[in-house]
C-alpha cells in the first residue's frame, strides 16, 4: 500500500491538527521538522508515548531547533504562556541550580515539581554555568 494513501482515522482530532500546524510552520516560518515526523503516523506514535494529552500543547524546548522527538514536549497552556516571562534574579538562578542537582531530578520532574517551566531551569542553568566559568579565570 502507497504510504500517501493510509488512512489512520484520525484526520479530524486534535493530534492531526497540531502536526498539520507542524508542516505549516516549516513552510511560513522555516522551523524544520525531523524527516521521522513527515509521517503523522511516527508522530503520533512519539506523541502518546511522550506525554499527550488535549490540555497540552507542544513545545519545543530550544526555540532555536526545530521540531524532533529530542526537542519537543508536551506542556500545558499556561506553562506555555509563562515560558518567557519568569524573571529571575541572579541567586535564585543559582539557587535554582543548586536545587535541582542536589535532588536529582530531570529537568522535566524538577519543572513539574515546583511549576516552573524547563526553559527556566535551562537560562538558569546556563546562567550558573558561565557565572561559574568567569569566577575560575
């Protein structure tokens, strides 16, 4: 069977609409897609192994990459929304940092833990990272 006329049912749901919303975005915006994605299929499959819920919404982790299985995950609107706006002062990023390696947790249970977003944690961690990079010169 031509892999163009497979039908999986699921053209009107919500997971199909948000990998169509993927393919238009690599066209207007140029976020590249990984090659495994071109097929619904393999995303949908990655989907609900990763997380997938109708609350959540996609997001990719580095806004500088584009969607693959190792830079997206499945958050909720308001994480989303916030993702960008949470400031925080230099000793809360360290402490943030500190935090989070003395207990051990991923960057995903670290965020769902205390609510904050993973693009938090990471400025923080590359704020601690080069804060402690310029104190060894």
């Amino acid at each position: 069977m031509n892999h163009f006329n497979h039908k999986h049912g699921e053209s009107r749901t919500r997971l199909y609409n948000i990998w169509v919303g993927l393919k238009q975005r690599r066209y207007t915006y140029e976020v590249p897609i990984c090659t495994e994605w071109s097929s619904y299929v393999n995303f949908a499959i990655w989907s609900r192994g990763n997380g997938y819920d109708s609350n959540l919404t996609i997001d990719r982790v580095d806004p500088k990459k584009g969607y693959n299985p190792n830079n997206c995950q499945w958050i909720s609107q308001a994480e989303n929304c916030g993702k960008d706006k949470r400031i925080l002062t230099d000793s809360q990023k360290l402490k943030l940092t500190e935090v989070r390696s003395e207990l051990g947790l991923t960057q995903k249970e670290f965020a769902s833990v205390f609510k904050i977003s993973r693009n938090t944690i990471q400025r923080a961690e590359k704020y601690t990272k080069n804060f402690y990079t310029n104190i060894n010169l």
